[in-house]
C-alpha cells in the first residue's frame, strides 16, 4: 500500500517559490490529519498545527513550524482541487480496500444541528474513519436510509454490524449480494 505521502506527491504545486516556506506535501498531510480529526475550517485548523507543533515537526521534518491558516487558505485556492479530490478517493479506496476490516452502521440524531437531523452513517472501526453518511428522510426511519447508504460504500469482504432496525429482509440481502460478511 502506497503511503499518504506517496499519493499526494504527484500533485502540482502551483504557487510562487519566493516566499514559500511549507512544501505543498507537508500542507496537504497536516490539512488531512486535521481533516480527520474533524477540523473543517482553516483557523481551526491552524490552531490544531499550532497545538501539536512538536510532533508535525518530528513527523514532517518541518524547518519553519506550521503554516498559519492564511497559507492553508491560499495552498487550496490555487491548487487543483479535482486532482486533490481524486487523490484522496484513491488514497481512502486504499486504505479501505484491506480484507475483513469492520464497518458499523448506525444511525444518530445530530443534537448540534438547526433541526436535529437524523443520519445513518457508515463507520470504518479499524482505522476511525466515517465512509458516508445519509440523513433520513423526514417523518421516516433508519430502514429507508440504511439501503442508499449501502450503494454509497463498497462493502465487499467487510464485516458489517448493524443493530436490530437493519435486520429487514432487503438490507441483508443487499449485504450479501454486495459481497459483505454479516454479524
């Protein structure tokens, strides 16, 4: 399996050398570890950088610390956000494609949000990564929403958990039929 690294190598960085003190590659891992840590703005993000400067250094042999959320908003602008979104599917593809790894799927009402939604979203235990998310339909349930989250991921030889509500007939199936080993 090609490493992070390896993927976002490949992407061209378009910006100016005068006055550039991150390397693209170092912006773009330390953008997706606070991705995943559920980061979605870049002062956040930043700030994130800034917290656990220590160890970005150790990891990315970073001279210069870490990039203010200014340089993390002007790295995105100006690269190729279709190549990037192609290389992170392909890099997630990789990750997720090991033989056996858990998914659990689970539905959850957004507390947080406006109007409380309810979501039924697909979560890939082993490495801590949601794959998808479904928000079900008003005045419906979890049976619903579970099948459309099913054609969003590929489930193929993964283990599935679901609670009591996934038991219906056509979502079994649909496990199956899609390859996918049911508990």
């Amino acid at each position: 399996m090609k490493s992070l690294f390896n993927h976002f190598e490949v992407l061209d960085d378009p910006r100016d050398i005068r006055g550039k003190r991150h390397q693209l590659i170092n912006i773009l891992i330390m953008t997706i570890y606070g991705i995943l840590c559920g980061y979605t703005d870049f002062t956040n993000l930043a700030d994130f950088l800034k917290v656990h400067v220590d160890y970005f250094i150790k990891l990315l042999n970073l001279k210069n610390g870490t990039p203010f959320h200014d340089t993390l908003s002007n790295v995105f602008v100006c690269i190729d956000s279709k190549k990037f979104m192609e290389i992170f599917i392909t890099w997630i593809k990789e990750i997720t494609q090991e033989k056996g790894m858990h998914i659990s799927i689970a539905g959850k009402a957004i507390k947080s949000a406006k109007d409380n939604p309810y979501i039924v979203s697909a979560f890939l235990s082993d490495i801590g990564i949601s794959l998808a998310q479904v928000k079900v339909a008003d005045k419906s349930n979890e049976i619903t929403a579970i099948p459309e989250l099913l054609e969003l991921i590929d489930i193929k030889n993964k283990i599935i958990t679901i609670d009591a509500i996934g038991t219906q007939k056509n979502i079994c199936n649909q496990i199956v039929f899609k390859k996918a080993i049911l508990y």
